[in-house]
C-alpha cells in the first residue's frame, strides 16, 4: 500500500492505493473518486491527526507544534512558511492563532525565542561579540538585534557583555 498526492481543485488530497489496481478508471466524472474508485480518500488534516494523534484543526495543536518548531529551529533560517508548514496550518490562519492566543504574531515569538536565547549565551560568558552573536541567530543587522535585545533586556546586549567579563576572575599568568 502506498499514498499518492493528487492536487484536486486547490485542496491536496491523499489516496492510498494498494497494488492490485493499476491506471485511472473513467475520467467522465469529475469528482476524486473517478481516479480510483472505492479507495478511500485521506485529507491532509486526517493523514496529520492519525501522525499526532490529536485533530489539525486543534488550535492548540497547532500552537504548540508552531512553537516546538520555532525553538528546535533558532539557530536556522525560518521562514513564516516554514513554521505554517510545521504546524499544519496555512499563514493567515497561524498568525490569527499566535495574534489571538499569544497576543504577538509567529516572527515575533521567533525573535522572543532568538533574544532569550541569545541572553542565555550571554549569562553563560561564551558570547564573543554582539556582531557574532546577531550572525548566530540570523539578525542580518546588528543594530537591530541590539534594539531588540535593548527592549526585552532594558539593556544593551555589549552592556551585558562587557558587565560578564568584568565579573570573570583575572588569570594569572
């Protein structure tokens, strides 16, 4: 038995075909079953439900997978597609959930993640520099990740940087 993807009128259908049946039947009708008859039809939010365990369509769900992908996936480039795809909802739909639920939007809980986890680099005295650490968490602009930081933090992350390093023991040599 294996599934195969048909694209049926702008919704992705699965159908699992066993071996015994080969080829399309009539092509009169025009609705999914004319492609194999009496084989049943799995929707993708089906084929999802039986992986998870849980309905798609379960906001939850989707909040909570949208939000492991983020934090499995700080130090890789993510896109808002990205985490739609990870979660099992499409954009709009994701960044109504995060809008409604959290009260932010997708790639700003991504950001929240990347900061706090950027802080804990800090905290922990291996940062480098602020230029290294923005590159770490794909910040394009290290400006812009020092706002940002600035705004979670109530402090530069150089501040923070330069604050760690004062506190470590000199050695001697």
């Amino acid at each position: 038995m294996r599934f195969i993807l048909i694209p049926f009128l702008r919704m992705i259908v699965f159908r699992v075909q066993d071996n015994t049946r080969s080829g399309l039947s009539s092509m009169a009708d025009d609705t999914a079953n004319s492609f194999w008859p009496n084989t049943p039809v799995v929707k993708t939010t089906e084929l999802l439900a039986e992986c998870t365990g849980k309905s798609a369509r379960d906001p939850q769900k989707q909040l909570l997978l949208a939000e492991e992908f983020i934090r499995s996936n700080i130090y890789n480039p993510v896109s808002i597609a990205d985490i739609a795809t990870a979660s099992g909802a499409n954009i709009r739909s994701l960044q109504r959930l995060f809008r409604k639920l959290r009260g932010i939007t997708p790639v700003q809980a991504l950001l929240n993640f990347r900061i706090a986890a950027a802080h804990e680099i800090i905290l922990s005295g291996k940062a480098p520099s602020v230029r290294d650490l923005a590159a770490t968490f794909h910040f394009s602009n290290p400006g812009r990740f020092s706002k940002l930081y600035r705004q979670t933090y109530s402090c530069t992350p150089s501040e923070e940087i330069r604050s760690w390093r004062s506190r470590e023991p000199t050695r001697a040599g």
